[in-house]
C-alpha cells in the first residue's frame, strides 16, 4: 500500500504542484530510498497513478496527518484506482461483515475472482501465479489498513477512523466509508452533521 512513500510523495508535490519536480525528487534525489533506479521509477509511477484519484482535501490531509490516517487515505487512493479491491471489499467483506460472519474464506475470494473474470477479458487470461499474487497484495493491502486482522487469521475487522477522515471522505463519496464498513446508519448520522455545519 505504500503509506510512507504516498506521503513523501503528496507533501512533495503539495509543496509545488509539479509532478516534473516530484519525479526529480523520487529519481535523482532518492527521497523515498529504493536501491535502483527501475524501482524509483516503477514506485512513483504507481503512487501517482494513486494519487490523482484523490481529492484536494484528501491530499492535503496527508500533510499533518497521523500514521493510521496515513494509511487509511493510502488505502483510499487504491480503492478509486483498483476497481477489482473496491468491488471485493463492498460485494464480498461488507457482505460478510452484515451478516456477522467475519472469516474470509479462499472459496469466498475464488468465486469472487471467478464471477469477475467471466465479465473481465483481461481477468480471464490472467495467468494462475499472477491470481495468487494479486490476492496476496490485495490481503496485504486490507491488513494494513486493518479491515483484516492478519495476513494468516483473516478474520474482518472494523478500522478506527478519525473524524477528520470521516468528513473528508464523506465530502467525496459515501462510498468509501461503506468500503471501510462505516454502517448506513452512520453515514447518514456523519451526513447530518456535515450538513448542520455547512454556511447557509
């Protein structure tokens, strides 16, 4: 999910909105201390492709924020990426999660994979060792925002959100505490809230 480097990385261009001057920073500079020049590259290129799903408020949020808001938005960024983490999130742990049954089982992630290949050409001819690759960055991803309890006990757990992060999030898409197993409920609570305090 890369957390640290996505801040590094959003502060850096905060700083001067010019991703010329980011990338400057990334590859000769070295900020984000990966040992060649091919992993400089590859790894900024996957944090901007991030990064440019986030809101201005999400973006400038990373600049004070605390380590688990960190993570949080990091994860946030995949989700408005990764179309594939979103719809498994929301379809198969929200799901699970409503109905009180919190272990995510390997067949619950393959008829998952599957039901998505069948209306995915590209998913389809995805080969078996890149399949249990993307599972593992994906179980990787949701323990370290701590939706999952461990990569070997995948039991589903509810991560401590800040209120700075429920509004912010709430002002880009409601969505996205549903992904996070915020309860309707709640969102509708967070929603009054946010309308209450809004300027006539």
């Amino acid at each position: 999910m890369l957390p640290l480097e996505t801040k590094i990385v959003v502060d850096l261009y905060l700083e001067t909105s010019n991703w010329d001057d980011v990338k400057l920073k990334v590859i000769e500079d070295d900020v984000l201390q990966k040992p060649t020049l091919k992993t400089r590259k590859t790894v900024l290129g996957e944090i901007k492709k991030r990064v440019l799903h986030l809101t201005p408020l999400e973006m400038q949020h990373f600049h004070d924020a605390s380590m688990d808001d960190i993570r949080v938005l990091s994860f946030v960024s995949c989700l408005k990426t990764y179309r594939l983490i979103y719809e498994f999130v929301i379809e198969v742990m929200r799901e699970k999660y409503l109905l009180f049954d919190y272990e995510i089982q390997n067949s619950d992630y393959s008829s998952f994979y599957e039901s998505k290949s069948i209306a995915s050409e590209k998913l389809a001819t995805v080969s078996e060792s890149t399949q249990k690759k993307l599972k593992q960055v994906m179980i990787s991803m949701l323990v370290d925002v701590g939706l999952i309890e461990s990569k070997k006990n995948l039991y589903i757990t509810k991560p401590l959100l800040s209120d700075a992060v429920i509004h912010i999030l709430l002002a880009d898409s409601p969505k996205l505490l549903s992904a996070l197993l915020v309860s309707h409920d709640d969102i509708a609570y967070y929603t009054r809230g946010n309308d209450e305090n809004r300027e006539p």
